[in-house]
C-alpha cells in the first residue's frame, strides 16, 4: 500500500461525521467576522485530532500537526456564510434567518477537517509538518489580512506551498485545475465628484456634477475598449451613479460606485491609474471646484497558481483519482482573498476547483447550453452542493494535494 493509500485507508470511516460536521454547518451559518460556533467547533475538533491549535484574527484557527523531518504544507479553508435567505428545501437548510452557507465554505471546512483527522491518524506514512488554516471574513475580502496583521508568519511554522480549494456548480466527481491566473483580482471604488449647486433655472450658475458623472460613466468605458490590450481580461462595471433630489435643484456633488476585475496585477495597475485619469480629467474640463475623491474598498488579491506546485498537484490528482475527474479550470471572473496567506510568507501556492453539482442534472444542462441558466451558482439562494461525492472528494484531494509534498514515498 501507498502512502497516499495507507492515509485515505480511514476515509470511508471519517466521512460519516464529515458528513454530520457538514449539515451541522449548514443549518448553523455565521456571517462574515461572525464565525464564532464554528471556530469553536473547528478548534475542538482539531485538538481532538492532536493539533497545536493557535486563535488568530478574531476567529481564524490554525491546527498544526509537527511530524519529523520534511516540507511543510498549509491547507486553508474559508469557515463564512452569506446574507442569503436559503431556498433549497434541502432537509437541512439553514436554520439562522437571512444567512446561508450560499458559496459553499462550509464544504471547505468539513473536508479540510476531514483531511486534517487523515493526516493525523496516517503519521507514519509521510514526514514534515501540516497545517490546516481556517479563516473567516472571505467575503469581505478581510479575513485572510486579519489572520496576517495578527501575527500569522510568526504565529504559524512558514510553509512551503499553500493549498486551497472551492466548491463551484462544475460536476460533482471532478477536480479543475490550471496554473497561472485561477480568480481575478477584485476592487471596488467609491469616486466622489463636485460641482456647484444652483436652482435648476439657472444653469449658467452651476457647475453640473450629474452632466460631469454622466460623462465619466461614458468616458470610462473606453478603458476596457481602447486602452487595455485585446486579449488582456478586465471588466470595469459603474454598478451605481448617484446625484440629486428633486427636478429643480441642480446638487454639488455626485458618486459613482465602481467594480474592476483583472487578471494581472500590471493590468490592474493600468486600469485604476486609466480610471482616476480619466475622471481628473473630466473634472478639468467641467470646472469642477474641488479635487475628485477616491476610495477603495472590499478588495481582493490576484489568485494567479504557480506553476510547478500546480503541475506536482495536478500529477497526484490524475495519478489517484479515476479517468476524466481531473479537468483544467477556466479563469473565472469572481475573485477570493485566499492569496493574502501565502503572500505573506512569500510562499507558492495553487488553488482549485472542486466539483459540487449533480452530476447528472450538470451534464443534461451541458448538452441543452443552458449551465449558466440551470445550475444555481455560489452565492444563489438555491447554490446546494451534492453530499456525494462532494465531500468523499473534497476531503480526498486535500490529502493527496498534501501528501504529493509530504509522503515518505513521494
Ligand atoms: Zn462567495
Ligand atoms: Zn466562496
């Protein structure tokens, strides 16, 4: 027997409290920096296992499992739910009003506990250190940074690769995996931009912040169209455009809320200095009276995997898994704070895709063309992953990711 082999040997007898740890989950979500029953449960759990558990950032935990000589591994799992009122039926719904576990975190942390319990039970088929790291926030793009401004790399052994998966509506059963950009690097900006107000009779007395909006809006798209390079990927989306009271009043200011999108940090760079520019410049030209404001919030990091991590991953999941589970992941354009982590230690990492749909029902709406239409996506009401072979797989890929590191047999 493998060493991967002799570590999932205990699998069929785990999965039934991953099981339970799972529905547990779900029928008990925490919102954002709310996390504080499942960091409980997590951490019990992980020093039941016989992990150093470590508290950080609020209610991030950490279990690490030392075990001789060898690399170290950090696996992360997201632990927040959303403001999402569930509408699945399932029998196990959530059972806190308006939070559900719509993107599917909660599968992140029964399997990365699930791996966890493996590799503690499995010591003596692999050497070096691992270490299960769950965070909260995601969603606010802030949790992962909490961990790290509260000591994370001196807190925590530096690791030599980082791991992270997600559930998403693709095939339960399969994997996706691909180097390079996986997520996009997401900001949102608030620009607040000033005129002069007047009574709307008397325009020549104004400085009309709604015409001067209005035309950034429309100046703005040529950011994406004539600026950045054809095959080069960024979205620029004004997702509101607020100004004014009342017909008759023209106001002094108006405010755009922005959402950018790109797979590169130099494109990202191009595009923000490409938005302020612009808006500078039609501030000139309106004679605005006052410099234009800028504000960034809720932002998320590139998750761009590397290359050889990926490649050695990518190897043990075609080696252990069957023919055609593993599939390369496309780009997608939603975006994850999980690189914040590795980051901070200067370490590579790769992140995939983790198959959660029926499979069935996924291939039916593949051959009609209507995925997009048919399959609830993450943070949907009705988002419900399949129980099986979601978290069998889950918790699977996160030992053989691990062990392809640490296996004594590697
Ligand atoms: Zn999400
Ligand atoms: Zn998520």
């Amino acid at each position: 027997m493998s060493g991967f082999e002799s570590v999932l040997a205990g699998l069929d007898t785990e999965l039934g409290w991953v099981r339970d740890f799972y529905t547990h989950l779900h029928r008990h979500p925490e919102v954002s920096l709310e996390e504080q029953q499942t960091s409980a449960l997590v951490a019990e759990k992980l020093a039941s296992f016989g992990c150093e558990v470590t508290h950080l950032g609020g209610t991030g935990v950490v279990g690490v499992l030392t075990n001789g000589e060898g690399p170290t591994v950090l696996a992360r799992a997201d632990m927040d739910a959303l403001p999402v009122t569930e509408a699945t039926g399932l029998p196990y719904s959530s059972e806190v009003d308006g939070v559900m576990h719509a993107c599917g975190h909660d599968v992140h942390v029964s399997t990365l506990l699930g791996a966890a319990k493996l590799m503690a039970d499995g010591r003596e088929a692999w050497s070096g250190t691992y270490i299960a790291l769950f965070q909260p926030a995601e969603e606010i793009g802030a949790g992962s940074q909490a961990m790290v401004d509260d000591g994370l790399v001196t807190k925590v052994p530096r690791p030599d690769v980082a791991l992270s998966q997600h559930v998403m509506p693709i095939a339960a059963g399969t994997l996706a995996t691909t180097a390079g950009p996986v997520l996009s690097a997401g900001d949102s900006l608030k620009i607040t931009v000033y005129g002069k107000g007047a009574h709307g009779s008397m325009p020549h007395m104004a400085v009309d912040p709604v015409v001067l909006a209005s035309s950034i809006v429309l100046r703005l798209q040529t950011v994406v169209s004539r600026e950045t390079k054809p095959g080069d990927f960024a979205v620029v989306t004004v997702g509101a455009l607020n100004a004014g009271t009342k017909s008759n009043i023209i106001p002094d200011r108006a405010t755009l809320l922005l959402n950018i999108r790109t797979y590169s940090n130099q494109v990202r760079k191009d595009v923000l200095a490409a938005i302020e520019r612009i808006v500078r410049g039609e501030c000139v030209t309106a004679g605005s009276p006052q410099e234009p404001e800028f504000e960034y919030y809720d932002q998320f990091p590139l998750t761009s995997n590397d290359a050889a991590v990926t490649e050695k991953v990518t190897d043990a999941f075609t080696r252990h898994f069957e023919a055609g589970a593993v599939l390369q992941a496309t780009p997608q354009t939603a975006s994850e704070d999980f690189s914040r982590i590795p980051d901070a230690f200067g370490v590579p990492y790769t992140f995939w895709l983790l198959g959660g749909h029926d499979p069935e029902k996924y291939r039916a709406a593949v051959e009609r063309g209507t995925v997009s239409q048919d399959i609830p996506g993450n943070h949907s009401p009705f988002f419900a992953p399949v129980l099986d072979p979601t978290l069998s797989l889950g918790v699977q890929a996160q030992v053989v990711a691990a062990m392809s590191y640490l296996a004594k047999d590697a």
